[in-house]
C-alpha cells in the first residue's frame, strides 16, 4: 500500500511537470467547444432522442453539445496514451527491483482518472458558458464516461501501437465515432446500424438526453456504456499486468 | 551464443572473498531464445540463445562478452524476468540488482526521487534509503546533480544513476549490462575502471565491472 502511495505520488507530479500537455488539456476545450458555439448559425434542426422523442433545437447548441464529448474523448485518449505508454519499460523496472504489479498499474489509472477528470471539468466549464443542458447529471456522466473509455482505448493503442500509431489513431478514432457516426447535425438523432457497435454509441447517447431533455430515458444507454467501460478497463488492467510482470 | 565458457574470477585480491563450495546465488540451465520478426513473405525465426547454463556463487564476477546481437543482453532480461524465455531453469536465491542497457528512468523525475522510489521497491527504511543514496552519489560524483529531472542530465549521468539504482540495496547479484555506456568519469575512475576487476564483497557493491561489456556479478 505505502508503495503504491508512493508510485502514485510521483506519478502525478511527473504528469503536473509535462507543462505543455496541461496547456493542451486547459487550451483545448476553449478552442474546441467555444470555437464551435460561435462559429454556428442558429438554425432550427429536429433531432429524435433516446425514448423516442423529437425534438427541435439549433444547429447551435446541437455543435456545441457534441464538441464537449468529442474534445474529451480526444484528450482522455491522448492522455491514456502518453500516461500508460511512456512509463511501461520504466515501470516494468520497477517490478523488477520489487513493486507488485498491481502497485504500479494502480496508480497509473488513478493519475489516468484524475487526468479525465480534469479534462471534463474544464470541458465542461467552457461548456456552461454558451450553454446549459436541460439535465445536468447525464450531461455529466454521459462525457466522463466517453472520458473514460477513451482514457482506456488511448491506453491500449499506446501499449500495441507504439506512440505515433496511438496518436493517429485518437485523432481518427473519436471524431469518426462521436463527431461523424452518430452526431445529430448529420443524422437525425437515431445512429446507423454500424454506429451502434462503436464506444461512443452508449455514452453519447447518455449525454444528448441530458442535453436536450429533462426527464431521463437513456437507461439502456446508460447500461451499454457501463458494459464497454467494464470490458476496456478489465482488458487494460490484464494487458498491464503482462506487460509489467516479471518473468520467473 | 551457444554456451557460456565460464572462468571464476575472484572479485578482490582478498582470497578469503570467494567461497566455491557456497550454494550458488544463480544457476540457470538450459536457457533457449527465439525472436520472431517480420511478416511474411519475411518472417525470420531467430535463434539468440541455445542452451545457456551458468552458476555464480557468492563474490563471484562473471563477464558476458561477445558481438553484438550475441544474446548478452537477452541473457540478462531473461534472468531478472523482463523476458520469457522458450526452455530453462533459473534458480535464484536473494535480492537482486539490475542496471539495463538503456537507463529506464521517469524524464520527469529528480534524482532523489528516483531513488525515494527505488528505496520503497527494496523496503528500505527511509534513513537507510537516504544513507544508500548518499553514499552511492558521493561514490559515483554526481550529488551536485541530485534536485535535477532526467531531461536536465546528460548521457553520462543518466547512466550513473542507473547504476546507482542498482546499487542502492547492496543486492546477493548484481546484473550489470554495459553500465559505462556514456558514462566519462575523472581520470582516476577511468584508470580504476581499466582494472579487470573492482567488485567489493564486503560491500556488495560493484564499482567496476572489469572490461567484459556486459557483467554479472554474484555477492
């Protein structure tokens, strides 16, 4: 336990000391999401939403609302990656000369968790300045959870595709899920059969019903991305423990 | 590499130091390593260690040496567990020190920090932690550098500390894999260092590691 508190401990003052990236995670959800409330035209667009609902809104608020789980997944991604993949050698040196496995990944995902955390609060903040989602609680829990899946898809590219295949693929891979796949401005609320098997397809499902209504009808939403968390994280936390075990 | 032709040195000129009838600190046996690379139509299989047996008894040194890509290194990682190996048997009994090829360090990290993380990996209490590291950058020539992140060091000092690191809880064997690669010390240490051995029994510690590329050394 003292270990792991230890490891923790220096692994969020190394995270606190990568000047450029808090600069990213603080600049980034400023130009995105508030770039994208400015940029738009306030024209009408009806959207159907989890339960069945139409609903007709602006092209505004409708950019707005997806930019925020689309710049959060991108810089959880980001940071799954650069947390997990730039400390495993080191890491693994560490279980070497005595660490338990799990006192060295445990604390990579909590400094992972707090990283997302922070991602959604200042995603968020920006985001209350331009708008303000009907319900406030699956607005929230629908981003942090994309903020998390994501936390954990960066982390996995990271340890099989190497840092530049990772950072490719967190360019490409939210925006096609979030920001193509099923955002509202393209479709009509309702995603095509193939989106329904991508991660975002749960959580942003989750967070549009926040966003445009006050009652909550995105259970079954809430309960797909539970599943893709679950699954990620359990498959994060075995490939870690390969990749750090020491073999005797 | 085929096998290992396995010359006992003893680590001082005391000869009180080395104890051959001491259960070995290592023994391995049949150690076999295969890379796979590539991708067909240019999969290649190839075979870096075939067989490798040694034992290491207590203030034995030991040198690896051989060309590059020979396996010295692979031998190593497989031996503390940062490979797995295709057949063999390591047998190891004590603490273990390891000081890789390429210093594995946190960028971000100070010295001292480092060796605050490596102190909780040994279970060294906190004053014992501070005396060994103390010791070790007053030995190597680096404290003036110890509040410095990696990313302020240079090569050569990096490499200190990871010798360091490996030295820091006087460990039964000491597995050093080109520990002066980069590492320029003053005139006196270059000279030591030319020496065939320097490894200090009492201490448990290896300053030097004779001019074998690659070391092992069994306290």
């Amino acid at each position: 336990m003292v270990r792991a508190l230890t490891a923790a401990r220096m692994g969020f003052r190394e995270q606190r000391r990568h000047t450029l990236l808090l600069v990213l995670l603080v600049t980034v959800p400023f130009l995105f999401i508030s770039w994208s409330f400015a940029i738009t035209e306030p024209l009408p667009r009806q959207i159907l939403l989890p339960g069945g609902d139409t609903l007709l809104t602006t092209m505004k608020d409708l950019h707005g609302a997806i930019m925020v789980p689309i710049t959060v997944g991108f810089l959880a991604g980001l940071m799954g990656l650069f947390v997990v993949q730039s400390a495993l050698e080191s890491d693994r040196r560490l279980v070497v000369a005595g660490f338990r496995p799990g006192e060295v990944i445990l604390p990579r995902l909590a400094v992972l968790g707090a990283a997302t955390l922070v991602v959604l609060a200042v995603s968020l903040g920006v985001t209350a300045i331009d708008f303000t989602p009907a319900s406030w609680a699956p607005f929230i829990a629908g981003n942090l959870l994309i903020g998390l899946i994501y936390g954990a898809i960066g982390a996995l590219a990271g340890v099989f595709l190497g840092r530049l295949g990772g950072v490719y693929l967190m360019f490409f891979l939210p925006m096609m899920d979030i920001g193509v796949a099923r955002n509202p401005m393209f479709f009509d609320g309702a995603p095509q059969g193939w989106a329904t098997v991508l991660p975002g397809y749960g959580p942003t499902r989750l967070l549009l019903d926040g966003a445009f209504s006050s009652s909550f009808h995105a259970g079954e939403d809430l309960a797909i991305a539970l599943l893709w968390l679950a699954g990620l994280s359990l498959a994060l936390a075995l490939l870690l423990r390969r990749e750090v075990a020491a073999e005797r | 590499m085929d096998n290992v032709d396995q010359t006992r040195a003893s680590s001082n000129d005391n000869p009180n130091a080395l104890n051959l009838d001491a259960d070995p600190v290592l023994r391995i046996a049949g150690i076999e390593k295969s890379f796979r690379r590539g991708f067909w139509p240019r999969r290649r299989e190839i075979k870096v260690l075939r067989g490798i047996g040694l034992e290491i008894g207590p203030g034995e040194l030991i040198g690896l040496v051989g060309e590059n890509g020979s396996g010295k290194s692979t031998l190593m990682k497989i031996i503390v567990g940062l490979l797995d190996r295709d057949a063999g048997r390591i047998e190891l009994s004590g603490s273990l020190g390891y000081c890789p090829q390429i210093p594995l360090l946190w960028e971000k990290l100070t010295i001292d920090e480092h060796f605050e993380l490596f102190a909780r990996a040994y279970d060294l209490g906190k004053e014992e932690g501070t005396r060994s590291a103390d010791e070790l950058l007053k030995e190597l020539r680096f404290t003036r550098y110890r509040g410095y992140r990696i990313e302020e060091l240079s090569g050569g000092t990096r490499q200190k500390l990871n010798l360091a690191l490996a030295l820091m809880h006087t460990p039964d064997l000491l597995l050093l894999d080109e520990p002066y690669s980069g590492f320029l010390g003053t005139g006196d240490e270059r000279r030591r260092r030319n020496r065939p051995t320097d490894a200090n029994p009492e201490s448990g510690r290896c300053s030097d590691c004779g001019r074998g590329r690659t070391g092992l050394v069994g306290r």
